[in-house]
C-alpha cells in the first residue's frame, strides 16, 4: 500500500511504463487513494451510464421533463439545448461548441469507447504517462495560470488537449490490461488528489507554486 501520493503516482508510472497495469490494480489504487484520506467516485452522486447511446434526443422550445425544468432553473437551458445538438451529430468532433469538456462528453455518451474528459482526468494523464516536452505545455497552459498557479478549471483548449488526452488513454488502455471504464473510474479522483497535494497553502512556508508541487510529486514520472 502506498504510503503517500508520491508512491502512488509513482507505483502508477511504473505499471504503465511496464505494461502490467491492470484493472485490479486500478482498483486497488482507487482503495489506495481512499486511504490516503481523498475521494472517489460517489455512486450515489454518479451512479453507473448505462445504454447511453439510445438516449431520447427530441427537445422542444420550453422544457417538457422535470430534468429539462431542472436545468431551466439552473441557467442551462442554452447550454443544454447545445449539448443535445452535439450528441445528435453523427462523427462529432469535439470542439469549442458547447465547451470542450461538455462536447466530450457528448462523445462519450455517443460512443462510451471515448474516454471522459476534464481537468482532472488530463492532470492525471500528464502525471503518470510519458509526455513529449510540447505535449507537456499543452497540459501547463490549459491548468495553470502564469503564476504556476492551478487555475479553477481548464482553459483555453481548442480541443488539443482532448486529442492528447484520447491518444494517451487509447495507448494506456491498448498497452495494458486495462478497460476504459476502469481507468476513467482512476483518473477523475485521481486528478482531485493530485490538485489538493500540490495546491499552495495558504501559510505555507516556502514559496514554491502549484507547479512546482506537481513537478515534485511526479519526479519519477516526468524526470
């Protein structure tokens, strides 16, 4: 059992690099984050997508179900309106309409073969997989501000990143023993921990930034 987040990760690292990375040991890493006191997937709050490809794509001009009266409430009505077109386009390519992350997740539900994207998951792609120095840039300039700062969330993808994030996942998944379930199941919560380990404290002594936290936590992993 690891005893902290820089043996995790680094445990992670090794299992990819060797291609034995399975899904019980994801799991067993899920339990690791767990103990080391981090959430996981709530099943109550997300409960398991299932036939997400039948999903009724009919919208009308005012919302007609108490989800859509919901989301009226909630301000995102528009936002949903956008999401339903880009579920409904055949071959979608994700991109900026709707947002990057929501348009991957369209994909998603079109095809569940396409892995879920947000800052999270693609914080954990760069900490345990070997990326190309511009590869690594790409992942800097969408989390962190100028200050080396961890931003609120991602921006400012033209969906590069995303292309990034599928073909490291695809490699990942092919290289090993792994589903795409299971590693979508590691790499949100995995993502949260890493962001709350290496996120400044407000009376930290030092005055390294976020960044230089990762690069710490992950010096096995990105040299």
């Amino acid at each position: 059992m690891p005893k902290n987040m820089n043996e995790l990760v680094a445990k992670l690292k090794l299992a990819i690099t060797q291609k034995r990375l399975t899904n019980e040991e994801i799991n067993k890493t899920i339990d690791s984050l767990r103990e080391l006191g981090h959430n996981t997937y709530d099943r109550n709050k997300f409960p398991p997508l299932e036939d997400t490809e039948s999903f009724d794509v009919s919208i009308g001009s005012t919302p007609r179900t108490l989800a859509e009266a919901l989301l009226w409430k909630l301000g995102k009505w528009p936002t949903y309106k956008t999401f339903v077109e880009n579920y409904k386009t055949e071959n979608l390519e994700v991109s900026k309409k709707g947002g990057v992350v929501f348009s991957a997740f369209a994909k998603h539900l079109q095809n569940n073969d396409f892995p879920i994207y947000d800052q999270h998951a693609i914080r954990s792609i760069w900490a345990i997989c070997e990326l190309e120095e511009a590869d690594q840039d790409l992942c800097k300039s969408l989390l962190l501000d100028t200050s080396g700062a961890w931003k609120q969330a991602g921006s400012g993808d033209d969906g590069s990143c995303y292309k990034l994030f599928v073909d490291q996942v695809e490699s990942v998944c092919k290289d090993n023993n792994v589903s795409h379930r299971d590693l979508d199941m590691l790499l949100m919560p995995l993502g949260q921990a890493i962001k709350k380990e290496t996120r400044t404290k407000k009376k930290a002594k030092d005055s390294k930034s976020d960044f230089e936290r990762f690069s710490e936590l992950c010096r096995s992993t990105n040299g």
